[in-house]
C-alpha cells in the first residue's frame, strides 16, 4: 500500500504562532483507502494540524504535498475545492435546519430561471436521505426533520455523507467519537469503515485510544509538537501506545504512585482507561 | 411534502405568533368588550404595523442570521430629515431627496456592516454606536443647515402617490409596501438559496464559512438592507406628513424586535420565518393601537405587550422543541 504515491503528504512542517512553535518536523503520509489515527494528548498540536491541512492556517515551513505535487491552501474554500474536508466534532452541521437544507449549505440546488430562481428543497431532501441511508442509517427517511433532532451519532453520519457526497477524497474527522456513547459511536466507527472501504483517506483524530484501534490501519502519535511515533496497526499495543500520549513514562509512574496508595486502586483503573465500559 | 397538516403547522416557525394574534383578540374581546366590526375597520393599528412591519422584516433576517440592528431607531428620523432638507429646504427635485435619503442609509448600513465583518465587537454594541452617532449628525446637521428641528417638505404628486398618500379613508399607501416587501422577502429567505445561507450564518457561522458561503458579503448586503428600510420608512412618513422633525423613532427599536421575537424568531440566530414576523408586527399593532377600541385603559398597553412577549418566547420555545424531536412516522 504504502508503495503507491500518497493522497496527502506533509513534508517537514513547522508551524509558529510569533515566537511559540506549535508544531516542529512534521512528516506524514496519507494514502487513499487507509485509516490514519492522529493521537495525543491536549496541546500536543492535534487541532493546528488538522487546520493546517485543511486550509486554515499556512505553514512557517515545509511542504504539503497531493498526488505528489505541492500546494498550497490560502483558504479553507482551496481545500475544500482540491477534496480535503473536515468534520468537526458535533459534525459542523446546523441544529435549526432540516437535513436537506443543510446537507446542502453552500452548494444549493435551484430550479427556474433569473430572478425566480429557488432552492430545489424536494430534490435536496431525496440526494441528502439518499446519501445518508447508503451509509446505512436508514432511520433517517424525512429530509425535513431537523438536523438537532438526530442522535449525535447520526449527525456526525450525516457530515460525513455529505462530505463524501461532494468528492471529499481526504477525510478529517476531529474528534468524532468524544461526545458519544458506546453504540453512537460505534455507529460512527462503522460509518468511518464505510469511508475506507470507498477509497477514501481519512484522518481520525483523538485523544482516546480504544476507537481508532478499532479501525485504524496507521497511528500516529503527537507529542508537544511533535511526531513521537508512526507505526502500523498491530504493531503495538494499547498500553503501549496510551504511554505513548501521556508523555512515555509519566503514565507507569503515575500508575505507580496510586497503586502504592492502596485505596485507590479503583480511581487507577478509571486513569487508565475511562473509555473501556 | 404531505400537504398541509395541523401536525406540520405546528412546527413552523410563526405558529407561536399567530397564537398570540389570536390570544390577544380574544383578550380584548372578552375583557375589553371591543366592537371586531370598528376595530377591523380601523385603519390606524394597520398603519402602525405597515410602518413597523417594513423595518421588522430586514431587522428581522439580520436576526435570523445571528445578528442585530438598533441604529434603525436613529434612521427612521434621519430618512426624513435627508428627504425634507434637500427637497423641502433647498427645493431640489424630490428624486434628488429621495436618493439621499435611502443613500444615506446604504451609508450607514455599509459601516454598520463594515465595522460588524472587520471587528469581533457584537453587532448590538456597534449598532448602539451608530445610532447614537446618527442621532447626533442629523440634529446637529439639520440645526446647522437650516436653523430648526422640524423643516416642512412639500411633495409633488407623483410622489405623495408612491409613497405617501392615504386611500380608502385613513389607509396610507405604506400598507402596499408593507405587504410587498413581506412577499419579496419570503421569497428569498423561504425559496432561494440566499435564504438557506442566512439560517446556516445564523447556525453556525464558522461552519457556514467553510461550506463557502460569503458570510462578511452577506452579512453587509443584510445590514443595509435594515438601515435602508428604516430609512425608507422615515422618508415615506416625511412625505405623506409633510414634515419632518429630527426626534422620534427610538420606539421603534424595542418595538421591531418584540414584534420579530414574538414572530417566532430565535434570538440567537437560525430559526425563524417571515410570516411569523409579519405577524408579530400586526399582533403588536393590535395589541398597541388597538386598545383604544376598547374598555381597558390603554396605560395598561405596555403590560399586556409584556406579558404577550413572554408568554410568546416561552410557546415559542416549546413549538422549538417539539419540531427538534419531530420524528416521522415510518411510512407503510
């Protein structure tokens, strides 16, 4: 897989803000098909990378690279418009608006001519229901209803179609896991299966380990700015790589230090992976 | 998409203000003992609501879209004060006075709008500038240039007849423009896709940004839109009065938004209708003009106003709710 020319590819990119540098040496590849997890912990760089990519802010240095050539994103529209888009972590949609209505903000579909030309809701509602339930949420059947009346499982669903729906080839998911519970987002996990299995690359970023196990096929793993370890899946373990995050070996003694208290064993437990229930 | 039905009514956005239309005629009616045949022959309270209506409609999307004008307040004054300086006190072609008048509210729109895309001060605090501001020229520049607070126009035909004359007895002409513009802007907020753009601002403006939608261009056109408006209402007024004095409209601030608040729009963006601010608007009028027609002793106007607002956010916020967790029925 990792012979073919990479979909994405950052080349040793540093991004400062003034004085602060955010980001130090970066290098990664994305490949069409495949799933990248993006871990660390709060402030290790995950959200200015993600920005990066997607067109919000410029590198200091170091190239971005698609099919091979390099680009250069002034903008998010430029992004968008070369096939990377994000979804944020409450799926960036609009809770007051019906499905078809914001399945197509920005792109909306009309019918007639000069000034009476109107926004098609009826063939909005049937392409947005109808790319929704190919990602197989078939509880989704009005594009009327509002999108804040859907679980936020479905939500993030309803992003990503969308995304996909306009020829997204990278996709950037922050956080899409983080405000669900188990079943949502194993919804969502699914849905992110469904992505790869269509070609796309997608970025899954998180703080959490247990879902990107689950389909990630490349971890990488951010440490204040910097890329402490890229590997495949399998290669590790998720002990080892919830290390990883916390900074190496804060999480052992940390482990340590509680455990020597005795009684809270069981808030321990919690520390090391709250996610597990 | 299944025709018309209560349950889809329901969750429209202006249902709460037709609710409340209806509750405060039956309230006038049965504690007011109000005569329906004088009050619905009345022409003043329809007047009122054409006046208010036309600056509730624009104030309205800008509300809509996240936004709020108040500088409208000082606009309505200045509208006429532009139209009756040029035209009444320097005896230029009424054209000329009309196109300084709705000029100077693209102008002020354009800073209001400017100053709203370039600065993160909220649109309420920057509006509250302007307002003040315009408050200031239009007395100080009307004192400077002629002498007076209140300058006399007179108006040649053709104008009196497009913009203000009465017919049918008491019915200004405004009414017509009131129910116009009320189709117009249905129209593009309900049926175009400029309207999709102002609820997905007024949702989230960041996401909207990134979906391409040109929310500062947006965001301006909506702004002067609201100042032309209020400007266009002053300039109407100054010609069916034939005067013009530089104080007055500042009633017209809370009054417009309590009209477009019980109109059903949310008043931190994304959610509303213009026939719900159509309605808010007549519902106020009834509610301010039509209490002369009845019993109650219209010093109590402002408390039933009140009441009505509250009582209207709150359906308001209930009919919200019960569109949210609208759930269709599986279909057989």
């Amino acid at each position: 897989m990792s012979q073919e020319t990479p979909i994405l590819e950052l080349q040793h990119v540093d991004k400062n803000f003034g004085p602060i540098e955010v980001l130090n040496d970066i290098c990664l590849k994305m490949h069409a098909g495949e799933v990248l997890c993006l871990l660390g912990d709060n402030g290790a760089g995950k959200s200015t990378l993600i920005k990066l990519l997607a067109g919000v802010y410029v590198p200091t240095r170091g190239k971005v690279l698609m099919d091979g050539k390099q680009v250069h994103f002034e903008r998010p529209r430029d992004a968008q418009e070369a096939g990377i888009s994000t979804v944020h972590q409450f799926g960036g949609t609009f809770p007051l608006m019906s499905i078809g209505r914001s399945f197509f903000v920005g792109v909306e579909p009309t019918k007639g001519w000069g000034i009476f030309k109107r926004f098609d809701r009826r063939t909005a509602n049937v392409i947005a229901v109808k790319a929704v339930q190919d990602f197989g949420i078939t509880r989704i059947d009005d594009g009327d209803r509002l999108v804040g009346g859907l679980s936020g499982g479905e939500r993030q669903s309803l992003a990503i179609a969308r995304a996909v729906h306009f020829g997204a080839r990278v996709l950037i998911l922050d956080e899409p896991t983080a405000a669900l519970g188990v079943k949502q987002a194993s919804h969502v996990l699914r849905i992110v299966n469904e992505a790869r299995k269509r070609g796309l690359a997608v970025i899954f970023i998180t703080h959490q380990v247990m879902h990107p196990l689950a389909v990630g096929d490349r971890f990488a793993v951010l440490i204040r700015g910097r890329l402490a370890a890229d590997f495949l899946k399998g290669e590790k373990s998720r002990e080892e790589i919830t290390d990883l995050m916390a900074g190496g070996e804060d999480m052992a003694e940390l482990e340590a230090e509680i455990s020597g208290n005795g009684e809270n064993l069981h808030s321990s437990a919690h520390v090391r992976a709250p996610q597990t229930e | 998409m299944n025709g018309f039905s209560f349950g889809h009514f329901i969750r429209r956005p202006e249902f709460g203000s037709l609710l409340s239309l209806v509750a405060v005629i039956a309230f006038y009616v049965i504690f007011g003992h109000v005569n329906l045949e004088r009050l619905f022959g009345a022409a003043s309270w329809v007047n009122f609501a054409a006046n208010l209506g036309i600056v509730a409609l624009p104030v309205g999307l800008l509300m809509i879209a996240g936004e709020l004008d108040i500088s409208i307040g000082a606009m309505i004054p200045a509208g006429s004060m532009s139209i009756a300086i040029l035209s009444g006190y320097y005896d230029l072609p009424i054209a000329v006075g009309i196109i300084g008048a709705l000029g100077f509210g693209v102008l002020v729109g354009l800073v209001n709008g400017f100053l709203a895309v370039r600065t993160t001060v909220p649109s309420l605090i920057i509006t509250l500038g302007t307002l003040v501001a315009v408050q200031g020229i239009v007395l100080a520049g009307s004192v400077l240039l002629t002498g007076a607070a209140s300058v006399p126009l007179d108006a040649p035909v053709w104008a009196k007849t497009i913009f203000g004359q009465l017919f049918h007895g008491n019915y200004q002409v405004i009414i017509i423009w009131w129910i116009g513009l009320t189709a117009v802007f249905a129209f593009v907020l309900h049926a175009t896709h400029y309207g999709n753009w102002i609820f997905a601002m007024g949702g989230d403006e960041e996401s909207a940004r990134n979906a391409g939608i040109p929310t500062n261009r947006l965001k301006i056109t909506l702004f002067v839109l609201s100042s032309t408006s209020a400007s266009f209402v002053g300039m109407c007024g100054a010609i069916l009065f034939n005067s013009a004095q530089v104080s007055g409209g500042m009633n017209y601030i809370f009054n417009t938004i309590v009209s477009i608040v019980v109109g059903g729009v949310l008043l931190t963006g994304g959610f509303g209708s213009i026939i719900g601010i159509f309605f808010g608007a007549l519902t106020f009028a009834i509610v301010n003009q039509g209490i002369y027609f009845t019993d109650i002793d219209r010093n109590w106007s402002n408390l039933i106003i009140g009441v009505m607002l509250l009582s209207a956010v709150l359906l308001n916020n209930t009919f919200r709710l019960i569109a949210l967790s609208f759930v269709p029925k599986k279909r057989k």
